[in-house]
C-alpha cells in the first residue's frame, strides 16, 4: 500500500469526530490543575490557605496563554483554574474542540511545571455560549465560586490551625451557613472583609493599551508610541459591577 493511501485511510480515525465551534460562539475555555490538593499541599508545602507565590504561578501561567497564538481578551485565575475568553471571531485551528483543549493544557502544564521546578498538569474544557450575557453570567459564577471557596478554605485552615483534625475541621463548618462562617472567623481573629481581594475574588488578566517613549530613526526624534500589554488586576469589583467590567471587556474589543 501506497503511504499517500495508508495516509488518507489512516486519518480518517483521528479526524472522524472532530467537533467545530460554529462561528457566532463565544468560547470560555477552564483550564484546571490535575491533582494540585496533593503538589501544593504535601509535594510542595505551599502556605494555607493562599500563597502568593502560588497566586504568582498561576497569574503568569495566565498571562502565557494569552500570549501563546490565541485571541484572548480576558482571562481569569482563582485557585488552580484558569478561565479564558476568546475574541468572539477566533478562528485559529478552525475552532476544532480537541485542538484549543490539547494545546491548552499543553501550554498550561508546561508553563507551570517551569515555574515549580517540578511536574505539573492541567486538564481543559471549552463553554460554548451563544451570547456575551451567558460570558457575563459564567465570569460572574467563577467569581462567586471563589469567594464562597475561599471563607470555606479560611474557615477550615484557621480551625487546623487552632488544633482541630481534619474531619473535625470539616464538620464544624459544613453546615454552616455564609454569615455563621463570617462569624466562626471573627471569633478566631480573622476579619473576613479585610481580607485581600485577590483571595477572595480571584485576579482578572486584560489587554490595555500604554503609551511608551520610542525613538523615530529616520527623523532621529523621540516619540511617543501606543503599545498593548497585559494588565493584571487583583481587586476585582464584585456583584453588578463585577457584570458590568466584564461586559465593558465584550464590547470593548
């Protein structure tokens, strides 16, 4: 057999369900850590229940990929996941699902495994979503997601802290309601409110426009040039406002 015809046959296998976004989709990819409770709790020993320089690997694993051949315009971290927007025209692999999945995690692990020094992984899924206000509700949803995990996260380390087991730790809180939590830690020194932001909201990652000093060669003159970068904001707004950033993201661009 002719490699052209084994070639063509073969194929066949790996593209069969190829699956599309159709254009007009808003595409949210999560990119998430595959067993991260046990690099950053036991391999790694990184303070409870945040660390910054966890926080730090994350926003710069963020920040790669937005700048690693796709068209981000937002992108999103809480904890050990990640949440990326796409330009709503993005049309880099013809939209194919198993592509932007692949190359994601791809990117993510090997980005983070440089920055620890050790083997990491990420695991991805894309949302398709037909309009920006199904974007503006799932941005709203990983943003209360991190505050509700993050008074539980700080509930359960200050109990552990305090002498409580594992299994003690989690039954105190667990039928506790949000203001019952704010009121367990009150009570062990820790004012929730005044809490960083960052742990309880997340970060948020977007392309601003700068003006920098360049220099003209041809007129020998310095001038002023506009250049995009990344912009990374760790006090987030919340609620409606939390809404209307992300919606002033969408129609921005």
């Amino acid at each position: 057999m002719k490699f052209d015809e084994l070639d063509a046959r073969m194929r066949i296998y790996e593209t069969a369900h190829d699956a599309h976004v159709v254009p007009g989709m808003y595409m949210v990819a999560r990119i998430d850590g595959r067993g991260f409770t046990r690099l950053t709790k036991e391999t790694h020993s990184f303070d409870a229940p945040f660390d910054t320089r966890f926080r730090d690997y994350m926003i710069a694993t963020t920040e790669h990929l937005m700048n690693c051949g796709f068209k981000v315009i937002y992108g999103y971290t809480q904890s050990d996941e990640i949440s990326l927007l796409f330009d709503l025209n993005e049309t880099a692999f013809s939209r194919k699902r198993r592509k932007l999945i692949s190359i994601l995690a791809g990117e993510a692990s090997a980005k983070f495994s440089v920055l620890l020094g050790d083997v990491a992984a990420f695991d991805c899924r894309i949302s398709e979503l037909p309009n920006a206000n199904l974007v503006v509700d799932y941005f709203r949803w990983r943003n209360e997601d991190a505050h509700r995990n993050s008074l539980n996260a700080h509930c359960y380390w200050r109990l552990r802290q305090d002498g409580a087991d594992k299994a003690a730790a989690t039954r105190r809180i667990e039928k506790l309601s949000t203001a019952e939590k704010n009121e367990l830690l009150f009570s062990l020194g820790v004012n929730f409110n005044e809490l960083p932001l960052w742990q309880k909201r997340g970060s948020g990652i977007y392309w601003m426009e700068v003006e920098k000093e360049g220099f003209d060669v041809k007129a020998q003159v310095p001038v002023i040039v506009k250049r995009r970068q990344l912009q990374c904001n760790m006090e987030l707004p919340m609620r409606d406002e939390y809404n209307a950033f992300i919606s002033n993201i969408i129609t921005s661009v």
